[in-house]
C-alpha cells in the first residue's frame, strides 16, 4: 500500500476519472453535493479516499496518517 497520497487520473465530461477505490473499500455514510468519501483499511492501514463528483470528477488516495500530520500542521500553525 502507498504511503503518500496519490491522485488517481483525471476524468472529463465524456471520460471517467481512473477509479482507484479498492473494491472492498466502505463507502463512509455521508456526503456533500460535490464529494463522496471511502475508507480502505488493510494490514492495520487506513486510506481515506476523497471522489469528487462535480463537473471534473476524479479520486484522491489519503493515508490517514497525512490526514493526521495536516490536522497537527493546522492545529499548530
């Protein structure tokens, strides 16, 4: 599993952004008009990825860990 984040490839109007949700990911009971949230957890690892589903759609691979390290970045700053 990756350690950073990762962004999947972009999609258009007429093509599909690259999916890089793993198939058994849970897609987390909320969202907002413009982005669904999935997480993935493996081998005591856990991936937030972030979809957007507006007028470019596309998918972004966050280890919580990064989530964790901007959380404390903000926290301090």
């Amino acid at each position: 599993m990756k350690r950073a984040i990762y962004e999947g490839g972009r999609g258009a109007s007429r093509v599909s952004a690259e999916n890089i949700i793993p198939p058994d990911a849970e897609k987390i009971p909320f969202e907002t008009r413009s982005y669904e949230f999935y997480v993935h957890r493996i081998h005591g690892r856990v991936t937030v990825y972030i979809v957007t589903t507006d007028y470019h759609p596309g998918i972004l691979s966050v280890p919580v860990e990064k989530l964790i390290e901007f959380i404390q970045y903000v926290q301090v700053s």
